[in-house]
C-alpha cells in the first residue's frame, strides 16, 4: 500500500471519526498492517488486502461497537 493511500485513507478515517486518533502499525506477530485507534488502543482490522468497501465495513463496525460502550 502507497503512503499517499494510507495518508488518504488516514484523512478519511479523522474526517468519519473527529473524535478518534488513528495511527497505521504493524501487526507484532503477523506484520500485516492494521488501523490502530489510539484513543482506545483498539485495532480493529488488516488492511493489507482489503478494499475500501471493506475498510469502511470495518470502520463502521468499530463504530457501532463504541456506541455500545
């Protein structure tokens, strides 16, 4: 993945969720990469092969969890 990408997809993810800090690591045992909430230091996916459809999928879900919270 391009570092413009994951910058886009970085700016996207703040302007869905203004409240939350995302950070882009790498998983410690796999090496995937992961978007990291670091507010709650919740990793909610890999993203190394996913599409953006699928990216939102999981962002929403990260959502509508931390509504429950």
């Amino acid at each position: 993945m391009s570092k413009s990408f994951l910058n886009k997809l970085k700016n996207t993810i703040q302007d869905y969720l203004p409240n939350d800090q995302v950070q882009f690591n790498a998983n410690e045992m796999t090496g995937d990469l992961q978007i990291v909430f670091t507010k709650k230091k919740k990793s909610i996916m890999h993203i190394e092969n996913n599409t953006l459809n699928e990216i939102k999928h999981y962002v929403d879900l990260y959502i509508s969890n931390k509504k429950r919270d």
